[in-house]
C-alpha cells in the first residue's frame, strides 16, 4: 500500500515538473516549483515511514522550511521586476 502511495507522489512530482517547465505564466510555474516541494516532503516522509527510519522527517521538515524561504524570496524578486507596476509609473512599493 505504501508503495502505491510513493508511486503516486512520484507521478504528482513528475506533473508538477511538467507544468513547472510548461507553465502558461511566470507564477504558475513558480506555483508548480512550490507544489513539487511539497511533494518532496510528502515523499521523503512516507519514505522514513515505510524504510522505519523516523529521522527522515528531520530531513523532510528541514526541505520544506528551504523551500518556503527559497519561494518567499522568488517571489519578493520577481514582485519587483514586474513590468505591469514599471508602465504606470508606479515604483513597486
């Protein structure tokens, strides 16, 4: 059963790295990057469960704090290189 479970998490991987790499637009493949995070961790949870190796969760935990740091600040940077907000005359802020 948890096989299944790894296997499906790995098809949602693959999912969101195709839309990471097709995406219509630059937040919805930042979305995608994020959703793949998500997974990761998911993954690497079900993987110390299933292998009965708890200090995986560490890891998992210690991914998806990287993670969200890694995705505030991608998102902080492309806030401001928006060229929508630079026509108008507006700064950003």
């Amino acid at each position: 059963m948890m096989f299944a479970v790894m296997a499906a998490l790995l098809v949602t991987m693959l999912l969101a790295l195709v839309r990471a790499f097709v995406g219509p637009g630059r937040y919805n493949r930042i979305l995608a990057i994020n959703n793949f995070g998500t997974k990761t961790v998911l993954f690497v949870a079900v993987a110390g469960f299933l292998f009965g190796r708890p200090e995986f969760l560490d890891i998992g935990i210690l991914y998806a704090l990287v993670n969200f740091v890694a995705v505030v600040a991608v998102l902080r940077l492309t806030h401001h290189d928006d060229p929508v907000g630079s026509q108008n005359g507006e700064d950003g802020a």
